[in-house]
C-alpha cells in the first residue's frame, strides 16, 4: 500500500511538471512581435531587415507595420522576407513625414489588434524618436539598443559607451524594445506574407497646430549609406580643415565606400553631423573601417568597434585608435592616404 501511494505521489508530480513545461512552451508559441518598419515612402530601409531578424530570434508570429504616404511599394517588400507572418499597411498624408507624434496612435492600435507581447524598431534616428512616446503611452519601459535575445524577456544591452553589457529582464507585459542593427543579421527575403489595410485614425496625440512638418533636406550621393556600407572611410580632427575630406572621399570612390566622420571633426565644422559615426552619432559595423586621423576617443570607438577589420592610419604612435586596429599604419596623412589611392586605381587597373 505505501508503494501504490509512493508511486501515486511521483505521478501526479511527473504529470504536474510536464504541465509546467507544456505551459511554458505553450506561452513562448504564443509571443508575437510587432516590427515597426523604417523607410522613406520608396524602399525598405536595411536597419528594418536587421530588425526582423531579432524578431525571429524571439519567436511566435511577426507582424510589420508599415505606415506612411503612398509606400505600397513598401509593404509588398516587407511581405516577402522570410518570417514575416502578416504586413498592416497604413497609408496617410499624416503618417509620410513619420513624425513620432503621428505615428505613435497608429503603433499602439496595431500592437492592441495583433496582442503583440513585443514592439520592435530599428535603434535609428527614426525608432529613438519613436518608441519612447509609445512606451510611455503603454507605460512600459522601453529596452534600448539590444545587441542579443536571451529569451523573450531577456535581452542584453551595452552600457557605458560599449565598456560593458548589461542583461536586461523585463516583467512588463508589453516589450519596447529598439534594436541594434549592426548586432543581428540580415533576414532574407523568401516569404509571401499578407498585407492588410490598416484604418485610418487620426493623430489625436498633438493638438492641431502644435506640431508641424516643414520639410527636408537630403544629400545625395552616389556612395553608399553609411549604416549599410560594406566600406567605410572615417576622417578625424586631423584632415585639418573640410577641404582635405577630399582625401577621403576620392579614396572612398575607388574603393566604393562611404564616408563617415568623428564627433571632432563634425563638431569643427569639417563635415556635416550626418557622417558622425559614435555614441552620439551612427552606430557601423562595416567588413573594412578606415579610420584616418581619428585618436580613437571611447564616443567615437562606440560606434566602429564591431567592424570586422579596422585599419588605423595616424601620425601618433601613441594613439588609442591602434588598440583596436587589426592594421595599424604610422605616417602622415596627407602621404599615405593620396598614396593609397593611387595603389588601389592602379590595382583595379590591372583587373
């Protein structure tokens, strides 16, 4: 009899732990992530697709929201990346300058309607300025610049310009959460999921008036966008003047990169802040890093430092930037970079 009881006993804890497991999976299924897509009206940007693929890495459905005036073309990209479960498709005169003000009420309505438990973003000019308007108004705290998923929710941050990580558990029901995109790959395309018109609801957030779009003024360039160079080329306080960014930007032509620049030399007025790579600039993690006559300040490493190869062209021996290079070259700039260019036209000659 004490056996038959025993035996009792232990099956009814077996079956109790096998619901505690069946239940914890159970709620991980059921996590569902609400990607909050970037762009500028025409294409998907990267940053978007590096989004995504975090959004896997948490699990359960994933919706894109995409909002904007006249973008079509864009949530039909978004429908064809792989993992994408469903695309809501916001199309407004409101919603095409993407002002968080605007956007905010359209993100909470699609989170409401997908019972998204997580609320995604690029950690772009776009998505700072978004997500912390929405977590206040689902009185959340929102998780900033992720750089890895441990769970859906636990996630890991960098603190202290990138000197230390920090592991974040969040026991909000609702995850904000803006995504480092250097730290995730790419989510490729291969999907074929459905777009859904979202009604329309009006920007009550901001009475009329207070908050206006008055324009935009963007540089073209035939070089690529810093954040998604393969290439880039970063110059310092000592190019010396805007002029000699010429350097950089012929070298950067060859070697079809783009160009970036440090706080120093955005705040010298040499280049304008849109090329400032570091803390307080873009956050890049190109295959090759040039970093030519940049000290290697801890802001402006903050931002490079991921990069899979960094090369270090600096007069000062001493300079911190050559702790972090792969390649170090010790020698005047104003040699070695003209020099450099002309070995490399003179290679692709050769090809």
């Amino acid at each position: 009899e004490t056996m038959i009881r025993t035996t009792s006993l232990l099956l009814r804890g077996a079956v109790s732990a096998s619901r505690g497991i069946y239940s914890s999976r159970t709620f991980a299924r059921h996590a569902s992530t609400l990607v909050v897509a970037e762009h500028d009206n025409k294409t998907l940007s990267p940053g978007t697709l590096h989004t995504i693929c975090a959004a896997q890495q948490i699990g359960g459905n994933i919706s894109v929201l995409v909002a904007g005036k006249g973008c079509e073309a864009v949530a039909q990209s978004a429908s064809k990346v792989k993992g994408v479960s469903q695309v809501l498709h916001a199309d407004h005169d409101t919603y095409g300058s993407h002002l968080a003000e605007a956007l905010a009420p359209i993100v909470i309505q699609s989170q409401k309607s997908t019972s998204s438990t997580h609320v995604l973003a690029p950690a772009s000019t776009f998505g700072k300025n978004l997500l912390p308007r929405v977590a206040a108004q689902l009185d959340v705290m929102q998780i900033s610049e992720i750089v890895k998923v441990q769970g859906e929710d636990t996630f890991v941050r960098p603190i202290y310009a990138g000197n230390a990580v920090q592991t974040v558990k969040s026991k909000d029901k609702i995850k904000v959460i803006t995504v480092r995109t250097t730290a995730f790959d790419k989510a490729p395309e291969g999907g074929s999921a459905s777009v859904t018109k979202v009604a329309d609801i009006p920007s009550g957030d901001v009475p009329e008036g207070q908050v206006k779009w008055v324009g935009q003024e963007v540089k073209e360039s035939a070089r690529p966008d810093l954040s998604a160079a393969r290439v880039v080329v970063s110059g310092g306080r000592g190019l010396k003047s805007g002029e000699n960014f010429k350097l950089l930007e012929d070298l950067a032509d060859q070697l079809g990169a783009a160009v970036g620049a440090s706080r120093a030399a955005v705040d010298a007025g040499y280049v304008s802040n849109e090329l400032q790579v570091g803390q307080t600039g873009k956050v890049v993690a190109p295959e090759v890093y040039i970093a030519v006559g940049i000290s290697g300040a801890i802001q402006h490493l903050a931002g490079m430092k991921d990069s899979k190869v960094i090369v270090a062209i600096n007069k000062d021996v001493e300079a911190p930037i050559f702790q972090v290079a792969d390649v170090g070259l010790v020698g005047d700039l104003f040699t070695v970079v003209p020099q450099l260019t002309e070995a490399v036209k003179a290679e692709k000659a050769k090809k």
